[in-house]
C-alpha cells in the first residue's frame, strides 16, 4: 500500500472511531447503571486498530415504573388570583391633534376608561393642559381590561425656550389625581434641505420641516422677499433649527439659527446672533454682519414740510369733521419729485376715491407703503422699483386742498405711524466688539448648510 493510500485509510479509520465513540456516550447516557465498565473501547492509531462495544443482554436490565401524585401548592382558584394580581401594563403613545376631544385622545391610545375620561372633560386644568393649542407628546399605561394606569403628556415650554411642562394623571385606589411638572429639554441641531418643486410649504412638508419653523422663515425673510408668493420649481431652501427632544422623543421645535432660501433664482441668507451684552437682544443678520431688515429711507419727499402728522383725531380740511389721519402729509409745490422709501414691487397705481392718483408699493411679505394725491403716476402694477426711485410727482387729486403727499405705512394693511416706521428701521449691523464671535457663528451656519445639502444629496442617491 503507497503512502497516499495508507493516508486516505487512516482517515477513514479516524472517522469511524468516532462514529463509534459517539455511539458509546449514547447508549451510556441512555443506561446509566452500567457505567463505564459496561463499555470497552480499543483505540489504535495503527492500520489494524479496531474496537468493540459489549451491550448486556435483556435479563440483564432491570426497569422499575414509579408513580407518584404530585399536589398543587396552591389551587387553581389561588393561582389565577394570583395571575390577575399580576396584571402586566401596555404603553401607548400619540400626539394630540387641534381636532382632539377628550374622548377622541384617549380612543386612540386604546382606552376605555369613563372615570378617566370624566376626569379629563370635568377637570379645567387638565383640560386645558392635555388639549391645548400646542402639539403634545402623551404616553400612555393601560391595563388589559382598558382601563387607564397613568397618562403623561409633555410639551414645550412657549414662554420659557429650552423648557417643557409635563402633566402627570395617575389612577389610585382613591381615583384620578394630577401634576404638572416642568424640567430642561435635550436641545439638539435639525438640519433639513429641500428642492422646491410646487410651493413653499409643499416643499417644507416634503423635507420634514416643522410648521412653526416654515413660518419663522416666512418672517425671517419677509423684509427682503416673499418667500411664499414668489418662490418658483428649481428654487431651493436650508434650515437649520433648534430640536428638543425628552426621553429620546421629539418635543418640538425651537428657534431657526441659520436659514438660506433662493427665491427665483436669488439667495438670501440668515444668521441668528445673539450678543455677549445680556442686555442687548438677539437678531437676524447676514453673513456679512448686516441687519436683515433694510433701512428706510428717512422721507419719501426730500424738501417737503410735513404739515400732519399720524393721529387718531384730526378735524379734516375737507369735510370739517373729526377723523383719525392714518398717515403723514408732506407739502411741497406741484410737481414735486416722490420716492419709495425701500425696494418693493407696486401692487396698485391708480386713481383711488379721496386720494386721487395713488400708488401703493410691497416691501417683502407684510409691509406696504402708500402715496397719494400725486399729480402723476410714474410706475405700473407690477413694477419692480428700488430704493430712493422715483414712483410719481406731488399733486393736489381727490379730497385735497392744495398741493401735498399724503404718505403711509401699513404693516399687514394695518396702518401705523410712519415717522415710527422710518426711525425705527435704520440700518443695524454687528458690533465692531462682536464680530469676532460673530464670525464664529458663522461659521457654524455655513458648516450646517454644507451638512444638510451632503444630507439631501445621498437621500437622493
């Protein structure tokens, strides 16, 4: 026999030496009594190694039956008392809607528990606590039968950022009693981008962004575009936002730190910064450190007199009765060069009843101004005019009685004193002392937008 085949017979040999050493732990295991005695086994690593097993006969086993009644410690009855003692607790969670009822919250967590829902409607503050006009988080623990254990809900804080209030209902063997507690929320960084392709808010509920965060951007920007009505398919947004969060769970979402929107085809971008001064207040700014809001022009009529100011009570020179003046009126001879005092687009120009030949013009989302009894009109319906462009020329047209502009303000067609107005929105930027720390920020923001469009491209991927 060559080398290759003694090889190949000795495995065989090995693999069949344990086949049988298997076989002998077996029927060991299966009869106890004999032991090791009961078993030879001859191992060779030799070509003429073998073994053998030696099974004792029939007579040679002894089988003995044992009966035995085994009793209960305790009895059926105790036992499935003891069970029901036992009860085990499921836990629910939702989050309540605007259309909520008392009874509608608890059907959807499975609840089917009158005491708890009486207690909810008859109880004020437990009422108004759980259906209140804010989105809450309610967990829910309820026993197999429906009944209600505990019900927890927990929301934000509106008047105290980074904080929440928690509402505690617990059943006792006295009824339901209640809590309210209040605690620090887990803050943490959302990032989101997005490709508009129908509408702004199509396009935010598309990326998952919040409602109350579309909205602050909505403001955000609304002094330098309208971002809901003029945004177009292909224009883009990023947001990041404060997002708070309890046990793991999202709470809600706080303020915007940093956004950048394109409205047809052009960026505008947003930092929120917050000065070291306790004292000074946070605001919105560019990257380059300039107030959002962009100044006004301090007159809409260089040369001009002003001659009435904003009241609620004026007697008019008209008709001789007393009414309130909603705006400011500035003198100056016929012909008299008019201004815008920002950029907008012109939403009306025409003639008006009383004020005659008027333009009225849009600065970003809310706010309007007025002209009126202009001698001529320079611009038209849609018009796109920019700060200290000329829009139209003083005149005497309508209830007038004499050459003059009469000039407003209106913020959301609510009209207010534009002398206020032009003071109030001068131009602002960053402290020489903050801009360090500014541009720290900054920094951050431009971090955060690159994260949330690496986001947005591999979901896409």
């Amino acid at each position: 026999m060559n080398t290759q085949e003694q090889d190949v017979a000795s495995q065989e040999q090995q693999g069949t030496l344990r086949q049988a050493a298997q076989e002998a732990r077996t029927w060991l295991r299966a009869h106890p009594g004999f032991g090791a005695a009961g078993v030879v086994v001859s191992l060779a690593l030799g070509a003429s190694g073998a073994f053998a097993v030696a099974q004792p006969s029939d007579d040679q086993i002894v089988v003995r039956q044992v009966l035995e009644v085994v009793q209960p410690v305790t009895s059926y009855e105790q036992q499935a008392a003891a069970l029901r003692a036992h009860d085990f607790t499921l836990y629910r969670s939702t989050e309540t809607r605007s259309t909520d009822t008392a009874a509608a919250l608890l059907k959807r967590l499975a609840v089917q528990d009158g005491a708890a829902e009486s207690y909810v409607r008859e109880m004020d503050t437990v009422r108004t606590e759980l259906l209140g006009p804010q989105d809450r988080l309610v967990k829910a623990e309820v026993y197999p039968d429906h009944r209600l254990k505990q019900l927890t809900v927990s929301w934000l804080d509106a008047e105290r950022p980074g904080r929440y209030r928690q509402l505690v209902l617990t059943r006792t063997d006295k009824g339901f009693v209640h809590q309210v507690k209040t605690g620090s929320a887990e803050m943490t960084v959302a990032l989101a981008q997005v490709e508009v392709r129908d509408s702004f808010f199509r396009a935010t509920t598309q990326a998952g962004i919040p409602e109350t965060v579309a909205n602050q951007m909505l403001d955000i920007f609304e002094p330098v575009a309208d971002v809901k009505g003029d945004i177009r398919k292909g224009d883009s947004l990023q947001v990041a936002y404060e997002r708070y969060l309890l046990d793991g769970q999202i709470l809600g979402a706080g303020r915007v730190l940093s956004a950048s929107v394109q409205v047809q085809g052009k960026d505008h971008q947003a930092v929120w910064y917050q000065p070291s001064r306790k004292s000074a207040k946070g605001d919105y700014y560019t990257p380059a450190g300039e107030g959002l809001t962009p100044a006004l022009l301090p007159t809409p009529a260089p040369g001009a007199v002003i001659t009435s100011e904003f009241t609620s009570y004026r007697i008019h020179p008209v008709f001789g009765v007393a009414r309130a003046h909603t705006g400011v009126d500035y003198a100056a001879p016929t012909g008299t060069p008019v201004q815008t005092i920002a950029d907008g687009v012109v939403t009306f120009a025409g003639w008006q009843n009383g004020y005659g030949n008027s333009i009225e013009i849009q600065h970003g989302g809310k706010q309007t101004t007025f002209y009126a009894h202009l001698s001529s009109i320079g611009v038209k319906v849609g018009e796109k005019v920019g700060k200290g462009e000329q829009v139209g020329k003083i005149g005497s047209t309508g209830w007038s009685t004499g050459p003059h502009l009469h000039f407003e303000t209106r913020n959301n067609g609510v009209a207010e004193d534009p002398l206020v107005v032009m003071a109030e929105q001068r131009s602002t930027s960053i402290a020489a002392s903050e801009r360090d720390a500014f541009r720290q920020v900054v920094v951050q923001a431009q971090r955060h937008w690159e994260m949330a469009e690496a986001i947005q491209l591999a979901s896409a991927e």
